[in-house]
C-alpha cells in the first residue's frame, strides 16, 4: 500500500520501517528535514505538504506531540484534509484530546474519509521490536481494513469504540501507569528512610503480589539514579493535563492522579522535564531533605 507517517520521533522512526520492512511504500512529512534523513535512499517519498502525502496515499499515520500539533497536520492549511478523499483512512497514534480527535474526524468524514484514534503504549522499545499495545477508537469496518498494516508493529490491538474511545482508554492507562511510578518513588523513599538497602526491597517486593513492570523498570532506574529519557517526564505531565481537564469537564473525581498531577507539576518545575519519569523520585527527596 502507499502509507503516509508524520511523526518520525523515538516511536515513529522504528514503526514507519516496520512498514516499510512489510513491503509497504512509505510517504513521509516532517516539519525538520533531519527527520527524514534515516530514509534518505530507501525509496520513501518526501512530501511538501501533509495535503500532497493525503494525495499520494491510502493510509495516513501520525504520531506527535499535542493536540494542537494532530490538529495543525490534519486540518490546518494544507492539511490532510485538503487531500483527503472518500476511502482515506488518517490513523492518528498520539496521546491527545477525545474531543480533538472527534473534530478530525467529523471534518475528514466530511471528504469521505475516516479516521482511527490508535495511541500506542509501550514506548520506544517496543516500537523498535514492533510490539506495541494499541486501543483504537472509530469504525470498527475501518480498523479491520488496516489491521494488516497495525500488526506490523503491534502485538496487541483493541477496539474500544467510536471516536475518541482510543484515547480515553489511553488517558486511563496513563493514570494507572504514572500512579505506579509514584508508589514505586515512595517506596523507594521510604526504605531509604529506614535505612534500608532499597534494591533488596525491590528485590523482595518483585517476588511477590507488589511486583509490577513500573517496579521492575522504574524502581530500578530510581535505584541506579539512571534519569536519562526513557519516556521525558514533560510527556506524561502533557497527559495529565489532557485527563485532567476532562475530569473537570465532566465533573469525574480523580483524587490519586489530581495528586500524581501536582508531583509531575512539581517535576517540571525543578527542570525535569527531560528526564525519565521515574525523577519522580527527585520530587519527594526534595520534599524531605534528601535531594542528591
């Protein structure tokens, strides 16, 4: 198939060769030429505009930052929109707003086209081992036409209802998931407190019905004090702006992450938001004098 990807970040690069690597003929577009350089010579075809790559081919994917930014690429000037027509499919893998996701959507099927809301979880690992995790919002008719093309880079796909369902269950994922980072910091913290040796009881706590793969991850980096970017903090602090706002909207109690909220805000307010966020941990040690 002729198959767009805009988004050729950590997670974009390695599921865009994926495709490619399936025999799929790649049209690429990027707001700085240095993305697209790892392509350079491998037959992919650059794109002035996101309106020529909606033009030249039969499914779309992005996968970038902010709403806004899903929002620019698929309705701005010389957007998809501007080359969408009946049959298109746009597959928009970012973490952003339900409601962003339900206005491409309404404005794409107006041109016929249709779109899936598809954010991905896993991150840059399993991307490059094309084994992400993907909740997928639209018609259901409209996945089972691309699920060939998904399954080059997913291991597990879900559809979880119309549009804007996908990232709703993304923003739930994101909840549980930074709110076992958080634990896992206090953990950390609190064994360090006692003075007790913190990888023992991670050690301990991954033999038993503690044991998670934030523990196993996250609590080791914390151990290690490794706050390189895995995931940069500034990303799901992006994420809990999104869910947060929608429970202020629809008037829905989220009491653990308004606090996980208000640590990631902290974070980005010591300078972390470039670092993995298991510095998490950074924010409590800060709190209680224990700061490195």
């Amino acid at each position: 198939m002729e198959v767009g990807f805009v988004g050729l970040g950590a997670m974009g690069r390695p599921m865009a060769q994926h495709l490619q690597r399936a025999g799929h003929r790649l049209h690429l577009w990027a707001r700085r030429p240095e993305s697209v350089e790892p392509f350079a010579g491998t037959g992919a075809v650059v794109h002035a505009t996101p309106a020529e790559l909606a033009a030249a081919t039969d499914v779309a994917f992005t996968i970038i930052t902010t709403s806004e930014d899903v929002e620019r690429v698929a309705l701005g000037a010389r957007g998809f929109v501007d080359g969408a027509r009946p049959g298109w499919v746009h597959v928009d893998m970012s973490t952003i707003a339900p409601g962003t996701t339900r206005r491409v959507a309404a404005a794409l099927a107006k041109r016929g086209a249709a779109m899936l809301d598809a954010p991905v979880s896993g991150g840059s690992v399993a991307a490059e081992a094309g084994t992400v995790a993907m909740m997928v919002g639209g018609d259901a008719a409209v996945l089972e036409r691309v699920r060939p093309l998904l399954a080059t880079f997913a291991r597990a796909i879900v559809h979880v209802g119309d549009n804007g369902a996908g990232e709703v269950a993304k923003a739930c994922n994101q909840m549980v998931m930074v709110a076992a980072i958080q634990a896992c910091a206090e953990a950390m913290l609190l064994a360090q407190a006692h003075g007790v040796d913190a990888s023992k009881v991670r050690e301990a706590l991954m033999g038993g019905s503690a044991s998670s793969r934030m523990l196993d991850v996250m609590g080791d980096r914390m151990i290690r004090r490794d706050f390189a970017a895995g995931i940069e903090a500034r990303l799901h602090h992006k994420d809990f702006g999104i869910l947060m706002d929608e429970a202020a909207r629809l008037g829905t109690p989220l009491p653990i992450a308004a606090q996980v909220w208000q640590q990631l805000n902290a974070l980005m307010a010591q300078g972390g938001a470039h670092d993995d966020t298991s510095s998490l941990i950074r924010v409590l040690e800060a709190s209680s004098g224990r700061a490195d």
